[in-house]
C-alpha cells in the first residue's frame, strides 16, 4: 500500500516538473513575442525538449519544386527552463524522506515518458514576420547570390519546418532524472538544509528579472528567464578564469571571424570572489575547518564542471542539393570543463577556509570585545 503510494507520488512530481516546465518556457516566449513566427504551443515544446537534452532541426525547402534544402540544428539548453523543472521534480521527491528511491523510480519512468510526448508535439513551421525578403549570401565570405536565397527572394517562398529529435529527448530525460533523485539521495543522505539556499536563488532570480525587464523591456526579460542559469555561469566562470571558446568551420565560418567571448579575469574576478565567499560563510557552520573546506571545493567544482557541458552552444547549417550535403557552417560556444573543474576546486576551498577562519575570529572576538565594553 505505501509502496503504491510512493509510486504514485513519483509519477505527480514528474508531471509537476513538467507542467512547470512548460509554462517557464511558455512565459518566456511569450515575453519574447514569440507567437509572431509560429505556433506557441510547438515551439514551447521545442523549448522543454531542448531544456531535457534535446536539439532542435530545421529544414527550409523553397516553394516552386527547386530542388535546393536548407537543414540545420541549434544544440541550446534552456537552463532557467530545465532548472525550474529540477528544482520542482527535487522539492516534490523530498516532501518525505521514506520512501525516496521508489519515487524516484516511477518519476525516471514518467519523466521520459512525458518528454516523449512533448517532443512528438515539438514540429511545426516558422514564419518571418511580415514577409519580409533577404538579399541572399551577396557579399557574405565573397559568396555571390545563389539559389533560392537570391537577391530580394521572399522569405514566404521558404517553408522552414523545426521538429525535435525522440531519443536524445528520452537519454537527456532518464539521466536529467536520475541526477536530481541522485541529489536528493544525498540531501537527504547527510541532512543538507537547503531551504534557505532555495529561497536566496529564488529572490535572486526574481531580482534579476525585474531589472531585466525595468532596462531592457520584455524581450530582454524573457530571453534572462530561458537562459538565466547560463548567464550567471558565464560571468561566475570568467571571473573564476575559466577560458571560454568560439569556433567556426564551413564556407560561411568568416562570419565569425573576430568574434571572440571577453577574456576570463579583470573585474568579473571580485564577482566571483564574492560570490565564493557567499558561499563559504553559508557552509561555514559546524563540522570541522578542513572537511568544509574540502566539502565546498568539490561541490564547487562538480557543479562548475557540470555546468560547462551543459551551457555549450552549437549551430550546424548545410545545403542539400541532387542528393548531395554541403556544410556551409558548424559553430559553437564552448566552456573548458577541465579548467571549470579545477578551478572551482580550488576556489572553493580556499574560500571555505576563509571564510571558517573569519567566522572562527568573529566568534573569538566578540565575546573578548564585549567583556572590554563592560
């Protein structure tokens, strides 16, 4: 009977997550404007889709029988999106500490089962708003005007469908279900409070939408909601020195030529240095100096690491013509993982064994203090 309940308890948190999910995707796009290229619904399952570990494919065919196909893919994960849908499927697996593993079990059962779902919804088309017309690849890399992408060719005369691949959609959403119940194994495991530490992101995250939206707008806002997680990182990581990379190959790579992410350092160091600081006197309560430290260094660095393979960005275009594939681009947007690693170890725990030594002279010195005042 209680087995049968945890079961069914699984099965309510995935489907919480993905309904969560869902509408941080949709909020988004919608505040995006979105809706002005194509079917909300659709591309919000594309945006869920991709936030579980999925790509998303598209393909332009030019009307009037040409026999000329634009495909490509863009590998983005929408980390606000897939981080909301952690944070709920976790919350709701915690809600009881017996019982964890088997609800944990029918959730990496439903969860891909439902991302299925959404990623069989997630195909449709795109329109340009207000029909408007390219001038074709004249003057891009030294190209000359080809094909249908013609100098003042419509871009009504292209139909540009998107759909989202099934099985990368089911291997991200077993593995993206079985590292939160794997994290809520161990908060559960060595009573790690982290209530406070949901309410901090939680008002952070708040804070930061309002001033997206209080300076740049609601477009501003919604691309910050998708994407947040993978802004933070990227200011934390150059600050903490991790390299980041761009690369470009293809016969349009030129276009990426001299663009380069800003360098790792500078001012984003004191960032960082905060932010770990932050961390260090919020796990510096109890235990011993060097287990903390050591603690939060690893922590620090697994996530870092973590993070770095998740934020990449790839865009992939090719041609295909009388059977025949050309790749005209294949660019991407990539972190260090190995550099993340070690450097968030290491920051991690000299922070961790910073702030116990600040704490440690606080608590000294304020009784000693006190006793003075008197």
């Amino acid at each position: 009977m209680a087995t049968g309940r945890h079961v069914w308890q699984g099965v309510t948190a995935a489907v919480a997550a993905l309904t969560a999910m869902a509408a941080t995707a949709a909020a988004g796009l919608l505040l995006l404007d979105a809706g002005r290229f194509g079917g909300l619904e659709r591309l919000t399952a594309a945006v869920v889709g991709m936030a579980v570990g999925g790509s998303a494919e598209f393909g332009a065919v030019p009307a009037g029988g040409t026999p000329v196909a634009v495909r490509g893919s863009i590998d983005l994960m929408p980390l606000g999106v897939a981080l909301t849908g952690a944070v709920v499927l976790g919350c709701l697996l915690l809600r009881h500490r017996d019982g964890l593993l088997v609800r944990g079990a029918a959730a990496a059962v439903a969860f891909p089962a439902g991302a299925v779902a959404v990623a069989m919804a997630a195909r449709g088309d795109v329109r340009p708003p207000g029909g408007a017309s390219v001038g074709g690849m004249s003057g891009v890399c030294g190209l000359p005007a080809v094909g249908p992408l013609g100098r003042g060719r419509s871009v009504d005369a292209l139909s540009v469908g998107f759909s989202v691949p099934l099985w990368p959609v089911v291997a991200g959403a077993v593995i993206w279900v079985l590292v939160v119940v794997g994290v809520c194994w161990v908060v559960a495991r060595f009573q790690i409070a982290v209530r406070g530490a949901l309410w901090t992101v939680g008002g952070l995250a708040a804070a930061c939408l309002l001033a997206a939206w209080a300076f740049g707008g609601p477009a501003v806002a919604g691309g910050v909601l998708l994407l947040l997680p993978l802004i933070v990182f990227g200011v934390f990581s150059l600050g903490l020195g991790v390299p980041w990379t761009v690369s470009s190959d293809g016969a349009l790579a030129c276009v990426l030529d001299g663009v380069a992410p800003p360098a790792p350092g500078g001012p984003l160091t004191w960032v960082a240095a905060a932010v770990l600081l932050a961390l260090g006197v919020l796990a510096g309560r109890g235990g011993r100096l060097l287990h903390r430290a050591a603690w939060l260094g690893a922590a620090v660095g697994v996530v870092l690491a973590g993070l770095a393979l998740l934020s990449r960005v790839s865009v992939r275009l090719g041609i295909g013509a009388f059977g025949f594939s050309v790749p005209v681009l294949d660019a991407g947007l990539t972190a260090n993982p190995p550099a993340a690693l070690a450097l968030g170890s290491a920051g991690g725990a000299a922070a961790g064994l910073l702030a116990g030594g600040l704490l440690r002279l606080a608590s000294v010195s304020w009784p000693a203090w006190r006793d003075r005042a008197r």
